[in-house]
C-alpha cells in the first residue's frame, strides 16, 4: 500500500472537468485507489465519490493505493493533479 498528499492548485478543484480527468487516470490502473479529505475516503474511480468531497484549490488530499501498479497509480495521479489538469 502506497499513500502520497498532494495539494490540488487548479483553478476549480476537483470539480467537473478535472475530476473526470482525474477519474479517467484512476481507471487506468488496476489498483484500488482511495482519496481522502479530512476524515472522507472514498473511491478514486468514482465520480460521484470525488465530487461528495468538495475538493476546492489549495485542498491537501491523500491518494491511497493497493495492488499490483500501485505506485505507477500514485505516480500518474500526482503528476495529473501537479500538471493543473493542463489547463
């Protein structure tokens, strides 16, 4: 299990447009991939659960991973959300 906290600058957060970006990546790797929010975890691979934790610019989020790719996950995810999902 690999764990890594990042902080999200984008302009939006996790909102819409990034978190499908974000989602897209997740699903990706065959890992299982959590992120957590203060006390939330919740599926990284679900949209519904990205969007629930309210992540706004300047947010520390922790990306959990477990299985077989799980630092090439951790890897991927960091640089999208370090990249400001290319905007």
């Amino acid at each position: 299990m690999v764990s890594k906290e990042i902080v999200v600058q984008n302009q939006v957060g996790l909102h819409a447009r990034p978190a499908t970006f974000f989602i897209q990546k997740a699903n990706e790797f065959s890992a299982s991939i959590w992120i957590s929010k203060d006390e939330r975890k919740v599926n990284a691979k679900s949209l519904l659960g990205v969007l629930s934790l309210g992540i706004t610019r300047g947010t520390a989020v922790t990306l959990t991973a477990d299985g077989a790719d799980e630092e090439a996950a951790i890897e991927g995810l960091t640089n999208l959300v370090e990249s400001n999902f290319a905007e």
